[in-house]
C-alpha cells in the first residue's frame, strides 16, 4: 500500500476506496476548513484526518497570530484591540469597532478565526459578540444567544469550536455554558454543571479539548478545574490543585498542552501552573513576570502563548506582556505596548492568512 505525504483532494463520483489512495468521505477533515477540488491536502496527527495543506502547513510553521481586545482601561470601557504577530510583537491600539466593554471572554473557533462575547458595556451587561476574522477584522457588533452576564471564560474545543463557560449575573454567580458553532454561532444556555462561579479562566489543550479553572464562588477563591469533551461536554469538578485565586488568564502552548497564569488572591500573584496534554494540573511555579491580576493570555505562532496587561494592584493598570516558550517557560516583562489596562480578552486566530 503507498504511503502519502500529501494528495490532490478530488470529489469522486462514487465512494471508492482503493488500496493506494483515500476515502474521500471518511478521511478528509471536511469540516474544520473545506478542501476544494485540486487543492493539496496533507495528513494531520492532529484529528488523524485529511485537511488543506496550507491549514496544516502555517500551523506547523508557526503563522497562528492573536488578539487582545476590550477591556477598561481606567478612564472607562474600551473597544481597544492589539493584534500580536506570529513572532509574539504586540500592535499599538485599534479603536472604535464594537460595543466598549469589560469582563468579556474570547475563544478561536472555526480553525483560524476568533470571537469576542458578552461583558459590561458601563450600565449594564451584555450579551454583544464580535467576530474576528482569519485577517484580524472585528466586527460589528450581534446579540449572541444566552444569558447576559460578565467575568465568564471561553475556549476552543473540538478543533473548529468554541464554548463561552460560568460567569456572573444578576442573579449572582452562574453555572452555565455556551457552545459556538464552526460558524460561529452562539447556542442557548446549558446549566448546571460545575460549581457556579466568576473570574475564572479557560483554554484549549490536547489538540481538541478545552479546560475552565479557578475563579471565586459563593464563599472564597477556588482552584476547581472543569475539562471540556471535544464534544463540547462540561465534566464534573476536580479540585484541590494550584494556588486558588481570580483574576487569571490561561492559554495553549506546546501544540497540545496549557498554562494558567498570574492572578489574584488577597495580592496580585505571578503563579503559573501548566496543563499537561491529558489535562493534569500542575503544581505551582512562582516568581516569573510582575505580579497582577486581569491579564489574558493566548496562543501564538503555533506552539507558543502571550500574557498581556492586567493590574498590578486592583487600580494599577500596566502594559507589559510575557512571551512563554514552547516548553512552557515564561519569560521576563516586556513593557510599553498598547495602552495600559485589564478585564480584556484574549484568543488566538489566523493560522491560514
């Protein structure tokens, strides 16, 4: 049987399978980004399927970009973005697109896209989206499907989707979760899983599952841990592993592993944790990075991650960020890029323009 590094993607017009060649209806990823006919496709490791060339290619090169976005810069609510490069240089200011707000969530959905979703426009929350296409363009803004509320999480899962998880409203502290569909489309709430609570953090890990962790309950800091399926299904907690605190943020690194990091509990932290690929939680590491809380982070440049912004002390809004290697490694401050502020939100986006 002849083994293939990459094919010419042709829709046959029977399903026939021979012994050198695919089936075009079980082995092509049709989903995630469609091939075209005559477009070259090369096989994935990462969903064992047939997928564009140019998808698998820029991931494994490193072209994934990211954005930050919103957040209160201390003069008020911002719809300010920051587009980070593929080498992890962070952009000045893009302002005035979208609802200004804090306390949002942003995840990538749609294998190279973004989303920004819900928050606290200054008078009351929301439930606003904004998409963010393959080029970075935010978009106007749409009223997405749930519960209004604030201070939630988000994150991909499934290789081409995205869940918006817990939050707070007005009825106090939430335990519910929003799928995003491949197109991104919001669905309807999904309740009760999990112990409720706000200023918590996801991220994505394992190629196509995701991870919410830590955030504040009905009484105190928590460091709970809920994983994602790469169905979209919200586990039960599991407890007890890393600092409890706020205020974090949390990304993808190393092509399938996680790290959550900095923080808040009674002071700013710069504690990080690393996921492992199975979605273990790693004890504390301390001491890399200036302490603050409401950062966010993402995943750039394919295997890598960014923590951008955040408050050194509830009041003091700074920006730095710190790159982290692909081994999980955080590096030192760097400082001065982008106007200063915290309750943004963060995701990864453009692995194909």
């Amino acid at each position: 049987m002849a083994t293939y590094k990459s094919i010419k993607y042709i829709i046959p017009t029977e399903a026939v399978e021979h012994t050198d060649s695919i089936n075009a209806l079980a082995d092509v990823d049709t989903t995630t980004v469609a091939p075209s006919v005559g477009q070259t496709l090369k096989w994935s490791a990462t969903n064992s399927r047939w997928q564009p060339a140019d998808m698998e290619e820029a991931a494994a090169s490193g072209t994934q970009k990211a954005i930050f976005g919103f957040g209160n810069s201390g003069s008020g609510m911002s719809n300010i973005t920051n587009l980070v490069s593929s080498s992890g240089v962070v952009s000045a200011d893009t302002t005035g697109i979208g609802t200004a707000r804090q306390d949002i969530a942003a995840a990538s959905y749609g294998g190279d896209k973004a989303i920004f979703g819900f928050g606290f426009d200054g008078s009351s929350l929301v439930n606003t989206i904004n998409l963010v296409s393959n080029a970075g363009i935010v978009a106007t803004n749409s009223t997405g499907s749930g519960t209004v509320r604030y201070r939630l999480s988000a994150a991909g899962y499934g290789t081409d989707k995205a869940i918006f998880g817990f939050g707070s409203g007005y009825s106090g502290h939430l335990s519910m979760s929003n799928l995003v569909s491949s197109s991104g489309v919001v669905a309807t709430d999904t309740t009760g899983i999990g112990t409720a609570r706000s200023t918590l953090q996801a991220t994505s890990y394992g190629s196509d599952k995701a991870i919410f962790g830590f955030g504040v309950d009905a009484s105190d800091d928590t460091s709970v841990t809920n994983l994602v399926s790469n169905t979209g299904i919200v586990a039960t907690n599991t407890t007890g592993v890393g600092t409890a605190r706020t205020g974090l943020g949390a990304a993808r690194y190393g092509g399938d592993k996680a790290i959550f990091g900095f923080g808040y509990s009674d002071n700013a932290l710069s504690v990080t944790n690393l996921v492992s690929n199975v979605g273990v939680v790693s004890s504390d590491t301390t001491g890399i990075g200036t302490a603050r809380s409401g950062a966010q982070a993402a995943g750039y440049g394919g295997d890598k991650a960014i923590f951008a912004f955040g408050n050194t002390d509830q009041t003091t809004r700074v920006s730095m960020s710190n790159l982290v290697s692909n081994a999980g490694v955080v590096s030192s401050d760097t400082t001065g890029v982008g106007t200063a502020r915290d309750g943004l939100a963060a995701a990864g986006y453009s692995t194909t323009a």
